[in-house]
C-alpha cells in the first residue's frame, strides 16, 4: 500500500472536478472527508471518465476505524474490482 497525503499537493479551493483529475491521473483511490459535494462530482466525472476509487469518510471516524476501513480495501479488492466505485468507511 502506498499514500499521498493532500497537504502541499492539492491547493486550498481546488475544484472536487479538478482532485478527481489529479487523483485519476495518478491512478489513485482518492480518500476524503467531503461527503456533502464529492458523491455528485464523482458520479459527474465518472459518466465520462475512469477512476480509480472514492473512499468518503465522514469526519466524526475516528483515525483507527479509517486506517482499518482503507487496510480492508485494500486487502478485499483488485484495482480493477474498485475502479469507478464510490464507497463509504466505515463501511
């Protein structure tokens, strides 16, 4: 498993269209906490293009439910398997 956390990558105010591009052309499952405006620019950018995955997170998770959520993912799917999902963690 490998990660790249946002901070110095992804700007402040940069569009969820714009890190659903970033995240895609690094072939990365995107992980966030906006769960109020990412699901309907998701299904938008998956209508057209290929994602790697969505994890929405609601911030109240605590941090070792989330790292148990991601570690879980990671060990039931294939990158193919997950390809243009949307999931919720916990799930």
């Amino acid at each position: 498993m490998d990660y790249r956390v946002a901070s110095g990558l992804i700007p402040d105010r940069m569009s969820d269209s714009e890190v659903l591009r970033l995240a895609a052309d690094d072939d990365r499952v995107l992980v966030t906490c906006d769960v109020r405006t990412m699901p309907k620019h998701f299904a938008v950018f998956t209508a057209r293009e290929t994602s790697p995955d969505l994890l929405l997170i609601p911030a109240r998770v605590p941090i070792g439910e989330i790292m148990n959520g991601i570690l879980a993912c990671w060990r039931s799917w294939t990158a193919e398997e997950m390809r243009n999902q949307l999931r919720w963690l916990p799930r």
